[in-house]
C-alpha cells in the first residue's frame, strides 16, 4: 500500500493570544499550505481537529469556515473531537483519507482558543467529558493524575522528586522552542516548592492553559517528491479506547489505550520501542510522562521515572522526549496540541529543529484524551 | 438499558452482570465480558479500602475548596469493585486506609458548571474514615 506523506507543516506561537479560533486556525493552515507549496483549491478533504470551540467560544461549524478562508472550497470538511487527543485522531482521519484513495490532498488544521475564561472555568469544559458519577463530585483532569501520582509513587517507589525532573526537563527544551507559550528554565526547587494543586501534584506539575494553532498537509507518498524534496512518511497509526470511568481500571497506572494504539501503530511501521528515536508524549501532567514511556514500551513498567532521573530522556540522551518542550512548556491548546507534536517530529526528521535538533530517523508521538481515555499513536519516518 | 443505569442513579449501585462481574457505575453491557448486567449490589452500607487519594485545590465553578477525592475499593462476594468519591477529611486517609459511605444530598451546586443541571444527579455518598 503507498503510504502517507507530510509534505507541510506549521504551528503558531503557543500562549495567550489576541486572536480568536478561526483566526488561529486561518493562520496555522495559510502557513501549512505556503510550506508545502499549495493552494487552498488543492485541498480535497479538510479537517479540524478540535475540542470545544462551541462551549470556549459559541463558535461552532469551524471546518467550513475554515475553509472558506483558505479558500479551499470545495473541499470535504470535518471536524474531528476526541477530547485532549483531537490532534492525534485527525492525523488518523487525515490518513484514513489519504491512504483510502478518498482524498489526493488533505490539510488538517488542530486549533483551541481558552485563555479568554477563567481557570476554573476552563478546567469545567474540560471536566465535562468526565461520567456524570465522576462529574458531580467536582473531579477535574488534574484531580485524577493527583490519584494516579499518589498511587504511582507508592506502587514503584519513586520519590516526589522524579516527577518534578520531567517538569525541569521540558521547560529546559522548551527555552529552545520559538513557539512555546514558557520559554523560562526552572528549576527542582522552585518545581517542589510551588502551590499544591491536586496533592502530590503542583502547579509546576501541570500544563497552562493556551491558545493555538498547528497544521499539516498530507498526501500519498508515491506522489510527495513532486511537491517537495523535504517530507516525512507516517508510517504507523493507530487509536484505542480505555475505560470512561477512570476508577475502574484495574491498574490506575496503566493506561490501556496507549499500550493498544502502541502495539498497533508499531504493527503496522514493522518497528519497535527500540526503533524509536525522538518521541513527543503527552505531558498535560508530569506523571502523565512516566506512564506512557512505559506503556510504549520504552521502559519496564515502574521503570520510567528513573530513565528520567539519570538522563536518559534529554535531549543529549539515548531517547529524547519532549524535544519541543511539551505541553508543559510549550503549552496545550487540546485540538491543537496532538498537530503539534508531529510538527515537532517533522521538524527533528527534516533536520529543522534548530538548537532542539537531535539525530533522529524515527519519531513516535502519543496524544491522550481524557485521563487515557482515547488515545492515538503515530510513528513518522524519514523517507 | 433500564433507566437505572443512567446518569440519574442516586446512590452506590454497582451492578452484576450474569458472570458476576461488577461495576460501577452501570453500563448497557457489561464491561468484562459484554453480558446484560441483571442485578445491582448496594455498597452504601459496606466498607471499602482507599486505593488512592488526593486534594484538589483549583477546583471548578460549584466545587468547594479544597476538595478531598478518593479512589474506594469494596469487596463483593470475592470481586472487586471500585468507586470514586468525594472524602469527607483527608484526616488520618492513607492509602489502604479504611472508610464508610456517608449521604450527601448535593456534592457541588447544579448548574453553577457547564453540564445541565437536569441531566443528572447532584446528590451521592461522600467516604468518612471507619
């Protein structure tokens, strides 16, 4: 089967920000269609991943406005939601579209806009995904990777401190990452001193809340060299559901649907763990870190927090994660962040990443929604 | 689906499916093995073991603050099952530390959040140190 190309990509400055959702998605797709060198009119499918532009913002029927923007018309349009990970899912519509024949040339444009409302407030549209026996006991995303921290650290036991080095580590390559919404260093102290949040866990622990915007443009590998000689190959996808009802996992610090989407997507590349040379995972919270470099199988289970400890994670280190500084410095605006990632990994393979580059043939990026509730994996390569 | 195993579900229900399988909340199959779920237990008079807890102190509109959350697990005939819940301290709670269900006639304020406060139950059972 010819397989997918990324032959453009582009993300906008992560962080608060003027503009409003269509704004940032107009600007995150002008830039993907100039990178790869098309036109809107050459676009047959569109999609839009995101989240909550309806309950942010009362903007709703983004994908056709979209496209009316970039003049893209007649494109097909979708929007593609699945929570925290809309990014990772519309990279799988967009290759689904490719990969079926359906479409010769698709943009995908993740976007949210939510620095306009309140923490609380934001963290409530957030929460809305939760089952109404979790929701009417106040439980937030950061409540239950707080549940899982506590449980994690006790089950494997890990120090506070290891969790506070993931947080170190990413804002210190996010310093390096012209997008990212903190380009500040911290350090282990100033980590384990901030406010509690959701104990263990502290502010230090957590992502911000942020606006932006990421795109990629897509199209069948056999036909890629014609638009441009700078282009990566997805050559594993996959998604996989867990329990809604987080407590009901057996091993609250497993996360199924990474393991799943994982085995999947390294099924379908004819590659493993240990093929893999850059990986961007989704760090919405620290632990988050830990668990899914173990359930990708880059660590034993229990094992995570010391590959961050000595080293092993950084960007000088065998496996570089979170090269960009991920969602904990770079930020996450949902819809937007699983777009970004593989513009990260798209930039590392092209050799583009400026003072972030590492020596990278293989990158794998994991976007989780909800509290691992769907997840998707997607494995890019040079060609 | 009988209308029990909707969000208006009042209290502690867990449900079993023709396996005994248990879980709670209640779905339209059972979530183990796919089977109808024909029975529910009442775990509101039972006592249960803190898997996990934490305190929330950003907490979102109608929440109060700090919110001290817990992870239960309560055995039945031999399986497992767990919950999530609101603690009424986080006084003398540990991890496998033991605690009762207690009545709560409203766990944060309808509507003050973005869900429809018709959708759902607001009342439930908070977990007290045994």
């Amino acid at each position: 089967m010819d397989r997918v190309a990324i032959i453009g990509a582009s993300m906008t400055a992560f962080g608060d920000r003027d503009a409003w959702l269509l704004a940032l998605l107009a600007e995150a797709g002008d830039a993907a269609l100039t990178d790869a060198g098309v036109d809107g009119d050459d676009v047959d499918h569109l999609y839009v991943s995101n989240m909550a532009s309806g309950e942010f913002e009362g903007q709703t029927g983004v994908p056709n406005a979209l496209a009316h923007d970039l003049a893209a018309m007649p494109a097909y349009t979708a929007r593609i939601d699945q929570t925290s990970s809309s990014g990772g899912a519309g990279i799988y519509a967009a290759w689904q579209s490719v990969a079926s024949g359906a479409s010769d040339l698709t943009l995908l444009v993740g976007g949210e806009k939510m620095t306009h409302r309140t923490t609380g407030e934001a963290t409530d549209v957030i929460a809305s995904l939760t089952h109404p026996v979790e929701y009417k006991h106040g439980v937030t995303l950061p409540s239950f990777a707080g549940l899982t921290a506590r449980k994690y650290l006790a089950q494997y036991d890990a120090p506070r401190e290891s969790l506070g080095k993931v947080a170190v580590k990413n804002h210190r390559n996010g310093l390096d990452n012209p997008h990212a919404q903190f380009r500040k260093e911290v350090d282990l102290e100033t980590v384990l001193d901030s406010p509690m949040v959701a104990d263990p866990l502290r502010l230090y622990d957590f992502c911000p809340i942020t606006d932006g915007s990421a795109a990629l443009v897509l199209c069948p590998e056999s036909v890629a060299a014609e638009y441009t000689d700078d282009y990566v190959v997805i050559s594993g996808v996959a998604g996989a559901t867990d329990t809604h009802v987080v407590h009901e996992r057996d091993d609250p610090t497993t996360m199924r649907g990474v393991v799943e989407s994982a085995e999947q997507a390294y099924e379908m590349a004819g590659r493993g763990p240990d093929d893999i040379d850059v990986a961007e995972l989704h760090d919405m919270f620290t632990i988050l870190e830990f668990l899914q470099s173990e359930d990708l199988g880059f660590f034993e289970k229990g094992a995570g927090w010391k590959a961050v400890r000595d080293g092993v994670t950084d960007r000088d280190g065998d496996l570089p994660i979170n090269t960009s500084g991920g969602l904990k410095s770079k930020g996450h605006p949902l819809g937007a962040s699983g777009v970004a990632q593989a513009y990260e990994l798209y930039q590392q393979l092209l050799g583009t990443a400026g003072d972030r580059q590492v020596d990278a043939e293989v990158g794998l990026a994991c976007n989780v929604g909800g509290f691992g509730n769907c997840v998707t994996t997607t494995i890019l390569e040079q060609p | 689906m009988s209308d029990d195993h909707d969000s208006t579900e009042p209290g502690l229900d867990a449900h079993r499916c023709e396996n005994g399988h248990l879980s709670y909340p209640g779905h339209a199959r059972c979530p183990d093995c796919g089977a109808p779920q024909t029975e529910t237990v009442d775990l509101a008079e039972r006592t249960g073991e803190v898997v996990t807890w934490t305190t929330s102190t950003a907490t979102p509109p109608g929440v109060r603050e700090p919110n001290h959350l817990a992870i239960v697990e309560f055995e039945v005939d031999g399986e497992a099952v767990r919950a999530l819940g609101q603690l009424t301290t986080a006084d003398g709670i540990e991890i496998g530390a033991a605690v009762d269900p207690v009545y709560c006639a409203e766990l944060r304020a309808p509507g003050a959040g973005i869900r429809e406060p018709e959708s759902q139950r607001w009342d439930g059972y908070r977990f007290e140190p045994a």
